[in-house]
C-alpha cells in the first residue's frame, strides 16, 4: 500500500497501513540510534496497540520502556503529569531521549506536554491510535493538559518530529470511538469545502488512508499557516466553543461524552448562533442538523444541557478575551469567520435550541 506524505514543512506526517509503522522504525533507527526510547500510552493502547507493534519486530523499539497511565480525560491532569515527569527522571531520561506518543488524544495531548517541558524540551513522535487523534489531535503542534474548571487550559505550542498514522489500530476501535473521529472530520469539512452538505448526504464517510490524510491536510494546512493561532487556525475552533462547554458539563455530571460528540453538539449549538448574526442561513443549519442528529443522534443529549451552565463553562473558554467570548462560526458553508464576539443576548437566543428537548 502506498504511503501518504502530507504537505507539510516542518515535520513528516505519513498516512497508510503498516508499512507506516516500518517507516516508524527507520525513523527511529535513523535519528535515534543510542538514545533511550520511552513509549507512552494508556491501558487500552497498552493492551490493544502496543502489540501490533511488537508483532511487527521494531528493532528501534525492543528496549523501550514504557510508561502506563489511566485511559480518558482524568489523565489530562497535572497530577498525571507530574507522575509522568518523574518516572522519566526515575528512569533516567535525558535531553537527547526520545518520548513515542502511542494513544488517541489524551495521550497525543499529555505526552506532548511532557516532552515539551522535560528538561526544557525532549523530541517526541505521535503515533495516534484513534480516528480523532489521527485527524485532530496528533497534527498541529498544541499541546496540555486540563485545569480543574476547564479543558486545555495549561499547554505549549510544541511540534513533534514526525507523526505515524496507521490504520492498523482502527481495527482496535469501538464504535463509538469512531464516530467521535468522524465528528472532527465533519468539521474540517465544513470549514473547508463549500460543497459540503452535497457530500454529507451521499452516505457518511468511508473511514480510509485517504480520507484521514484529506481531513489532516486541511489542518496542516491552516497550521502552517498559523501556527500560534493569531488567525486562521482559528478557523479549528468551530464547534469548540459550545463544544468544549458541553464537554465539560457532562464531565461534571460524570456522564463523560467523547470529544467529536461534544464538537457536533457545538457545531448544532453555534450553527443556530451564526443564523442569529445573519452568516449561515437557516436551511443550511438545519440541514447540517437533521445530517448529524440521523447518524448520530445528537438530539438525545440536548434533554440533560442546562443553559445558565452552559453560559458559565463557555466563560472559561482559553480563545476568551477579557469579558468577551470569541467563536468561530461558518457561514456560508465552507468559509469560517474568526474571532466573532455576539453580545450575550445573541448567544442565549441560540442557546434557546436546548430548551425544545
């Protein structure tokens, strides 16, 4: 099978099977022959991934130690992160080690951090094992962990020095974990392609080498563009702003949603917001809407949302500026608005979508 090699001038991005993982090997071998080689993942990954990899015979990796945390959200924590830390000292990590982030977005996220503030910067490679961590979370240099009212909200801008996307893990997955995937996916195609709603209603997407490596480019692609996110990587946000909220209300409830569940909420939530400031039409809302609530049966978590913590969650949104809140809203389909601050009153209007259910 042919390998993909996104556009992309800073680091390699290689989309494919497993050959993708011998590409791992040499890559490793090439640039880290001698240096320590730690693997970090979670209990799943320990368990369902990690021995794709060693079936494969990695001669880089043979000797890797590797380092465990719990799955899910609760080890985006500074807690975790601390642990992490000083396992590495523990095992004697140094500058020129190397950290492989083997996992979906927790993991990608996490141990981004961690190499990026261990001793001041270590080199990392991502090797996503879910279909939103090869689509979101494993490109585009962010990375952190979450603070105790909020997502995201402790992390650098810190880019890997490669990333490894294999289909082979996707076989690992649930399904609900693949629909979280295409959530994202979702929402680079909106943000992207003005023929979206057309390619939305000819079936949902066919989950392949070549639709990853699509839906990756358009993030790479607005990444190079802005790396620090001053401009159009804003453009990425779409759907985060409610989303975010909407993750972390379930999160407080302890009824934790994935990532690409609570972005599609956003999408419908912020998608009423741009009809309210007259930037997407209310056919093409409601299109999207009816789209994602058939396969995904969004509507069933609008009966839990309670509007006023709504409103409270979204203040603690990291792209907030002062008192005002920022979103990023298409309109029309395939064009995306940045930095769009309603008053409060255009934002609860939109929220009024809550109380039907």
């Amino acid at each position: 099978m042919v390998v993909n090699r996104l556009i992309n001038d800073n680091y390699d991005v290689l989309v494919g099977d497993e050959d993708v993982l011998r590409e791992l090997d040499s890559f490793l071998l090439s640039n880290y022959k001698g240096a320590s080689v730690f693997i970090l993942c979670d209990t799943n990954t320990l368990s369902e991934c990690l021995p794709k990899l060693d079936w494969m015979e990695l001669e880089s990796i043979k000797d890797a130690e590797v380092l465990e945390v719990e799955p899910g959200e609760g080890s985006k924590s500074i807690e975790v992160y601390h642990q992490v830390l000083e396992t590495l000292l523990a095992l004697g990590a140094d500058r020129s080690s190397i950290l492989v982030n083997l996992g979906g977005g927790v993991i990608s996220d996490l141990g981004g951090f961690v190499a990026s503030t261990f001793k001041r910067g270590i080199d990392f490679v991502n090797v996503p094992t879910s279909l939103l961590a090869m689509v979101d979370a494993s490109v585009g240099g962010k990375t952190g962990i979450n603070s105790i009212e909020a997502k995201n909200q402790i992390g650098t801008f810190c880019e890997p020095k490669a990333v490894f996307i294999s289909t082979v893990f996707l076989e690992t997955l649930p399904e609900p974990e693949l629909k979280s995937g295409i959530g994202e996916m979702v929402k680079h195609l909106l943000i992207s392609d003005e023929n979206a709603l057309q390619k939305l209603d000819e079936g949902l997407f066919e989950v392949s080498s070549d639709s990853i490596a699509t839906t990756a480019q358009v993030k790479l692609d607005l990444v190079t563009e802005d790396f620090t996110e001053q401009g159009v990587r804003k453009a990425l946000n779409y759907g985060h702003t409610f989303g975010h909220a909407a993750e972390s209300y379930f999160q407080e409830k302890e009824k934790s949603i994935p990532h690409g569940i609570a972005v599609l909420i956003g999408i419908v939530l912020e998608n009423n917001l741009a009809v309210e400031l007259k930037l997407l039409s209310k056919e093409d809302s409601q299109s999207i809407f009816s789209w994602i609530n058939s396969n995904f049966e969004i509507e069933k978590y609008f009966t839990d949302l309670e509007v006023e913590k709504v409103l409270e969650l979204i203040k603690f949104d990291k792209k907030n500026r002062g008192d005002s809140v920022s979103f990023s809203l298409i309109g029309p389909i395939g064009k995306c608005n940045i930095d769009v601050q309603p008053t409060l009153n255009q934002i609860e209007a939109s929220l009024s979508f809550i109380t039907v259910y």
